[in-house]
C-alpha cells in the first residue's frame, strides 16, 4: 500500500516537472507578449495625453468676452435688473459645483455668489473649447474658475424649478 503511494506521488512529481518545462519553454512567449501590451498601452497613453492637452486651450481670446460684457453690462448688480429674476448657472471647475447667480442665491449666500452681472453672464458663456475659465475670487477670498453651465446644467430652467421648490 505504501509503494502505490509512492508511486503516485512520484507519476505526480513528474507531471508537475513537466509542467515546468513547458512554462519555461513558452515563457519568452510570455514576455514578449507583455512586453508589446506596455508599449501599445504607451502609446495610447501618449496620444490621449496629447488631445487632453491640446483640449486645455481656448480658440477665442477670453478679453473680447470680457470687454463686450463690460461695455453692455457695465458693474450693473442684480437688484438693477427691470425683470423680477434673471437664473444664470455656471460651473465651478475647482470645486466640480454648480453656482446659479440670481437674486435668491445672493440673498442665500452673498459670500459665494457675490459676482456682478456681467461677471455671471460671462461666466455662464464660458464655453471651455472656446474660451478659457473666468477666474473670480467670491467673498471667502477663493479662488473660482467658471466655465459655461451647460456641462451641468443643460436645462436652466429645471434647477430654477427645484429652487422655487425649495423656497
């Protein structure tokens, strides 16, 4: 009984010197096989590297924008406004948060949406392919980059909508 057990732990020994073998044969396979997934993996990571790069910058000069919503808007705040509410989202980048300026919002929260009319239009029209952010300091003294609402917020008048809701 003892020797059939031997026997089998030796047939067992060989098959798993066997097996061995074969690994080591078809390891170089291995390797080169990893070798070219790294390198496609480079590649590809340069390349997506290369667009997210070349996204980062605006097509259109960020003054112009400035310059014209100044000239039409002047420093007018939202209490000079002849409409009874004006609802204008725009996205924070640093924070990934939306900021709706109106005239609840400043009521709610003057420290953050202290910005001025022109600053929120032009912020809400910040498209990121077309323009760059427009940075603003709000009333804490950070530092804000507005880009165009409709990354978040596509449909203005929905949040207007849970906003009453809420009031």
């Amino acid at each position: 009984m003892i020797d059939s057990d031997r026997d089998k732990l030796y047939k067992l020994d060989l098959l798993l010197i066997s097996q061995q073998l074969k690994f080591k044969k078809a390891r170089p396979c291995y390797q080169f096989w990893t070798f070219v997934g790294l390198l496609l993996g480079a590649v590809f990571g340069l390349i997506t590297f290369h667009s997210y790069k070349s996204c980062n910058f605006s097509i259109y000069n960020r003054a112009g924008l400035d310059g014209l919503s100044k000239k039409y808007m002047g420093y007018s705040t939202w209490d000079k406004l002849l409409i009874g509410n004006l609802f204008t989202p725009s996205y924070e980048w640093n924070s990934k948060s939306p900021r709706f300026y109106g005239e609840h919002f400043i009521r709610e929260d003057p420290g953050r949406f202290n910005a001025t009319l022109d600053q929120a239009l032009s912020a809400s029209a910040s498209s990121p392919v077309a323009f760059s952010p427009l940075t603003l300091y709000n009333g804490f003294g950070i530092r804000e980059e507005l880009v165009d609402g409709g990354i978040i917020c596509n449909n203005p008048s929905l949040y207007a909508y849970q906003t009453a809701a809420f009031l």
